[in-house]
C-alpha cells in the first residue's frame, strides 16, 4: 500500500509539472512583445552613423511600433480617401479601409481634415534612441556645414562664442566654422511621441474638425486681404498652395490654420456678432491645445501662430494673457531659434530667411508699441540682434497686395522710439531728459523727410490703411514724448523753459489733431478692421491730450479742441461698436468713451460759465 501510494503521488506531481510547464509557454508566447531582452547598442563612428541614416528602417523592423496607427481623412472632390502613417511619423501608402485598431481623424462633410500625419513624417524611426543622443548625434554630423535647413531638418541655434555647444562646434569643424559667422546648424527631427507634452488622444476630438471649406475659405480670404499685407506674418503663396494641394504628406499646419482662422475672424464682418465672438474663442481654444500639447515640430510656425495669438483678447488679464503673454511667448521662442541673428550665411533655405526676417521686425514692432502702451520695459534689444533691415525682396511669397515700404518704415519708426525710451528712462534729471527729447526729435524729423512720396502725411489720408497706420503710430509717438506732466504750471519757471513747453504743447496739439482726422477717415472706410491692437492707444492717446486742450484759458482754442474732441469720441463709439472688436475691446472701449464724456460734459459747464 505504500509503494502504490508513492507511485500515485509522483504521478500527480508531474502531471502538475507538466501543465505548469504548459502554462509558462503559454505566458511566455503571448507576451513575446513585452519580454525582450535588452540590447546593448555600440558606439558607431561618424562613418557609421552616416551609412546608417540611410538603413534606418531595419531598426524598425526589428522593433515594430506597438501603439496603433494613425490616419488621417482627407475629403475630396471624388470622394474621402483615407491615408495612413504609423506611429513616429513614417507615411504608408494609402489604403481605403480602416485598419483594425486605427482611430481615425474625423471631418466634417465638404471640410478638410488636418490630422498628424505631414508634420513629422521626416522624424527618425528609433525617436526614443535619438532623443537621448540628441547632442551626439548633431556635433557627430559629417554634413553639418553643408546640409540645407529645410522642412526635413531641425533648426540648433548655437549660441555665441560663450556657448559650450558653440565651442564643441568650433572644436569639432575647425576653420569651417570659425569664420563663417554662422549659428543657425540643422539636426535630425525628434519624434512627436517623444517631444509632445501630452499624447495626441488626449486632445479635445473637435481639435481636429475644421469648419465647412466654405468657411474656411471666406476666413482665409478675409485674412489675406486685409491683414497679411501690412502684417505679413504669413507666406500666403507658401500657404496657399499648401491649403489647396490637399497633399496628407505635406499639409499647412493645423495650429497656423487656426491662428489664421481666428485672425480672419476678426477682420470678417458679420452680422451675427455673438456667433463670430463664439467662432473665434473655439478657434483660440483649439490652437492653445495644440500650443500646450507640443503638437507641432516646427518652432518656426510656433513663432508665427503666437504672434497672430496677439489679435485676440481673452477677458480682462493683460499680464499672464492676451496681447502681452503671446507676444512674450514668441519673442521667447524665436530668439531660442536665434533669429535675432542673421542667417543669411546659413542654409537655412531662402524664403525661410525672409520669412525670418519678416516676422522679427514684426516681434520688434509689436513689442516697441505694446510696451508703449503699458509703460513696462521692451523685450527686445536691438543691440543684441544683428538682423538685416528689411527689403522689398523679403515680401517675394507675401501676396500681391503686400505693403512692403509702410512695413519698412514702420520697423525704423520703432528703432527710433524704441531708443527713444530706453535713453529716457535711463535719464538722471530733468536735463538730461530735455538732451533726450531733443535727440529724439532730430531723428524723427529726419525719418519724417526720408519718407517716400506715397507714405507721407497728405499721401496718407487716402493712400490706404496701412499708411494711416504708419501716422497714427507716429503722432502718438510724439504725443507720448512731449506732453507734459498732469497739471503742469507754467509759473516759477524761466523764459526759455516755458518757450520749450509752448513747442511740446504745439506738437501734442498738432498730432491729436492729426490722429482725430486719420480715424475719421477709418471709420469711413471700414480700415479698422486691418489693424492691431495698438491703433486703440492711438486714439487713447489723442482723447487724453484733447481733454487737457479743453480745459486752456482761451475759448476759442477750446471750442476748437471741443469739436475735435467730439470728433474723436464718435470714432471711439465706432471702434466700440464696431463688429471686428472682441468683447472686451468693447468693453474697454465703452469705458474710455464714458470717461470722455464725463470729461466732455465738465469742460462744456467750464467753457458756459
């Protein structure tokens, strides 16, 4: 008996054994994905990595990307064609049928979709190995001098000579970049899986669901025709093109569409008002999720959307949003791109580099008036940049109602105040500030007599928008320069020095009475709609120093300052009501204008009694 029961007990053990056996197979054959050893990779010479980016794909298949494959819809005229790309950016070729696992990109019928396929397509394969080697693999490049910068590559800003990636630079490739005067290299793409800050799934479905193609189409047109042209943040031959390929392999970016959509909004009238206000927050809304997920690569189209950003204004806040955060965004990203050097020496490609040069201009402008309008320090430093002024040949793919001299010279008009303002806050008494304002007037007056026929004052009264934009800026330049203290008397003070406020007044009194007439004429035209924010502190600016007109112990130069006054609050009541406004431009509109009024009424009482 126990001899039989040990052969039962050993016969139950290995027939345990045996289904244990069965079952770590199994185990092991199920999840052959997620067991494999690791494999330690060598270090290859530069050779080697050359040849190697040329076998990139026997990575790939070696380890298959276990996430599923994306795709993107594109609808058509014949129909909606479905292409995809795996993971990582790779295209296939384009397939009718929806792959088991795939989530498609929806859009809406006679739409274009934009999905993730196009901007990455160009990023390596093993994202994960080179994100890593990342410094590596640039300084390793054998091609680094000579290898074009285009929408294949990634731009590397060096930094100067203080920079250790400068220095490994210069250590690496000697002469041929020690004398060249260049800091703009190009690098291989990183991946999205790895440079994006939140997955794509996770963003909002409808981020991706543009409006009808008929919208969209009256949106880009409305943008192109009144905003681009003196604004020319966009290269619309380049975009364009882009929008109407309906390429999936090389789409316009999704985010740059949006900010475009949502600027086209605001120079579109409509007359259902609440629904473009509606129209623009959604289109706002989806191009800071892409903003904040890292959806796009390019760094440059980053620096194009925040600046277009600026156009709109999101409640209240003018510190951690609005017009000042995004401006603050993309002066931060664009000098991380570097360019605020000059690139021409480079390779970045060539209307890449006039593209550049537009929109730093355009960064140093925007920053020069809004910190005018604020009273807080510019961003910007020109003594830090080395940028070449801009040409006419720099707006070739702007379109053909660019305005290349108005935008010329706006970018002078602003280096002049611009310096004007450091110089004067850097003042240490009262006489330096005259020796300041003194300098400052020279340099406008000579800008002034430089300016070509078609931009000057008589030329812009009915030349065009843009070159009553120019004015506008000017005059509140010299009202914000020469007006004097609040409640300023002119007793205890000597001859000359009431003589030199007697000129300060004269030239507020004249530029008020300029920019009064120059919105007039706007709002005759319906110009407003083409301008940014700044044009608001213009009028400000004329209304404050109106004001104080009105008060002077002369009646007669106050009935006359009375009536311009006047002039100017119907075209703040325009600019108030006008549909291109957001909410609270309105708002804010409507604030300054019943300021004006109660300031109208109580100088009225004085000019009665």
């Amino acid at each position: 008996m126990l001899g039989i029961n040990t052969d039962k007990e050993r016969g139950s053990q290995r027939i345990v054994e045996f289904k244990m056996t069965q079952t770590m197979r199994s185990n092991l054959t199920s999840s052959r994905d997620d067991c494999r050893p690791h494999q330690k990779r060598k270090r290859v010479s530069r050779a080697a990595t050359a040849r190697r980016s040329s076998h990139s794909s026997v990575e790939v298949e070696r380890h298959p990307p276990t996430s599923p494959t994306r795709t993107a819809i594109l609808s058509t005229a014949d129909g909606i064609i479905t292409v995809a790309a795996e993971k990582g950016g790779s295209p296939t070729s384009p397939v009718t049928e929806q792959s088991e696992g795939q989530r498609p990109v929806q859009s809406t019928p006679g739409s274009v979709g934009f999905g993730v396929t196009g901007i990455d397509i160009h990023a390596q394969e093993d994202g994960e190995y080179l994100y890593k080697r990342h410094l590596v693999e640039f300084i390793d490049q054998p091609e680094l001098v000579n290898r074009p910068i285009d929408n294949k590559a990634r731009m590397t800003y060096i930094g100067t000579d203080v920079s250790n990636v400068n220095y490994l630079i210069q250590q690496q490739f000697g002469a041929a970049v020690h004398t060249s005067k260049v800091y703009h290299y190009p690098t291989n793409r990183i991946s999205r899986r790895v440079a994006g800050h939140d997955p794509v799934d996770r963003l909002p479905l409808d981020t991706f669901q543009l409006p009808p193609k008929v919208v969209v189409d009256e949106l880009l047109e409305a943008y192109f025709r009144h905003v681009n042209p003196g604004f020319p943040v966009v290269d619309e031959r380049i975009f364009m093109g882009q929008y109407r390929a309906r390429d999936s392999l090389n789409p316009p970016s999704l985010l740059l569409l949006y900010a475009i959509l949502l600027v086209g909004s605001h120079a579109l009238y409509e007359e259902d008002s609440e629904k473009r206000h509606l129209a623009k927050a959604t289109y706002f809304r989806r191009a800071k999720s892409l903003l904040d997920a890292r959806f796009e690569l390019n760094r440059d189209t980053i620096v194009q959307a925040a600046l277009l950003l600026t156009w709109h204004t999101d409640g209240l806040e003018d510190t951690t949003a609005n017009a000042w955060y995004w401006l603050g965004i993309a002066v931060r990203i664009a000098t991380g791109l570097g360019m605020h050097r000059d690139a021409e020496f480079s390779t970045l490609v060539q209307h890449n580099k006039r593209m550049w040069r537009r929109v730093w201009w355009l960064l140093f402008q925007s920053d020069v008036w809004i910190s005018l309008q604020y009273g807080r320090p510019q961003s910007i430093h020109l003594e830090d940049s080395n940028v070449q002024k801009l040409k006419v040949s720099d707006f070739t793919d702007c379109g053909p109602d660019a305005q290349p001299e108005s935008l010329i010279q706006m970018s002078e008009l602003a280096i002049i105040v611009s310096k004007a303002m450091r110089e004067r806050n850097r003042a240490s008494s009262d006489e330096v500030r005259r020796i300041v304002l003194h300098k400052t007037d020279e340099r406008l007056a000579s800008w002034a007599l430089r300016l070509p026929q078609s931009l000057n004052l008589h030329g812009a009264l009915g030349a065009g928008v843009w070159n009553t934009n120019l004015h506008l800026h000017y005059n509140m330049a010299l009202i914000l320069l020469h007006r004097a203290p609040p409640k300023a008397s002119s007793r205890d003070v000597s001859g000359v020095e009431s003589s030199k406020r007697d000129d300060n007044a004269e030239i507020c009194t004249a530029a008020a009475g300029v920019i009064q007439s120059l919105f007039q004429t706007l709002c005759q035209t319906d110009g407003i709609r083409c301008l940014w924010m700044s044009t608001i502190n213009c009028l400000f600016s004329a209304l404050v120093q109106l004001s104080t007109e009105i008060r002077i112990s002369n009646p007669l130069l106050a009935i006359s300052a009375l009536r311009r006054y006047d002039s100017a609050l119907v075209s703040l009541k325009h600019l108030a009501d006008c549909p291109t406004r957001t909410l609270y431009d309105s708002q804010q509109s409507t604030t300054q204008q019943k300021t004006m009024k109660r300031w109208w009424m109580e100088a009225k009482e004085d000019l009665t009694k």
